[in-house]
C-alpha cells in the first residue's frame, strides 16, 4: 500500500468500526489478570498482521485508542515486570485485571478503573485469551525492520 507520505505498508490501515466498540459502550476483558503491552498503532499493525498469519494462534485480545496513537496487546499477569523493549510499555494491572469500554449490555467486570477513548480491533472471544510476550516481542522487533525498510525506500 502507498501512503502519501511515501511508505509502502499495510500498517497504514486505521481500526474499523465492525470491530470496534461503539462510543460510549462498554466490554469486559476476560476475567484472568492481564498485563498490557502498548506500541505505536502503525507497528502494532503490523506485528498483528505478522501473529496472524503465524501457524499457531498468537495473537490474544488488542485494543485501540480513539485517536489511533496505540495498540495494545493484553499479555500474561507479571509480563511487565521484565518487559524492555524500546518503543513499547508495558503496564501491570496489579493481579486485579482489566475493565475498559465494551459492548452495550455486557457486565462490566470487577477491575481498574475503565481505559477511556478505547475500543477493540480484536475483541475477546474473537482470539486467543492473551498474547504469548515472547511471540510479540519477536512480532513487534520484525514490524519494527519492516516498518524501518519500507521507509528508506
């Protein structure tokens, strides 16, 4: 894909709304304790699309912010606590888990207090019930080189 800026990748793509949440909506993330790892949208999209077509079911729940800044991958409890890869965060929710906006009419859980301005590009149910760190890592590290040649073209 050619953007206007002269990249050529498919990170490009913004969420769309059939797999989004409605403003204003509200979607429980699965009841286990989760940690969240946050990368810049056009790398998150392309690590995506690298677990997605990997041969094993790699990629859990992701979220996106309303203004399409980041992605973030819900990863194993005690992830963060050894997460350092440059360009991303990790954030612990404190074994307590992770409540942020869902679907109208679904129960809200017990958790953190919401992630406001988020939706789903790929809801819970949808995907696995979380993403493997060591597989992201290595998605978001070959996104980053797919990202970096496509640049220098």
């Amino acid at each position: 894909m050619e953007t206007g800026s002269g990249s050529r990748t498919s990170a490009q793509h913004l969420p769309t709304e059939e797999y989004s949440v409605a403003p204003g909506a509200a979607v429980t993330v699965p009841e286990e304790p989760c940690d969240l790892v946050t990368v810049p949208t056009r790398q998150g999209l392309e690590a995506v699309d690298i677990l997605r077509r990997g041969c094993a079911p790699a990629v859990g729940p992701v979220l996106h912010d309303r203004s399409c800044d980041t992605l973030g991958f819900l990863v194993p409890p005690g992830t963060a606590a050894g997460w350092d890869m440059p360009g991303s965060a990790c954030t612990q929710t404190s074994g307590r888990g992770l409540r942020i906006p869902a679907e109208p009419g679904a129960a809200a859980g017990p958790a953190e207090p919401p992630v406001n301005g988020s939706g789903w590009l790929l809801p819970p149910g949808d995907t696995g019930p979380v993403t493997d760190p060591v597989v992201l890592r290595e998605a978001l590290g070959q996104a980053a080189r797919m990202i970096e040649a496509a640049d220098s073209i």
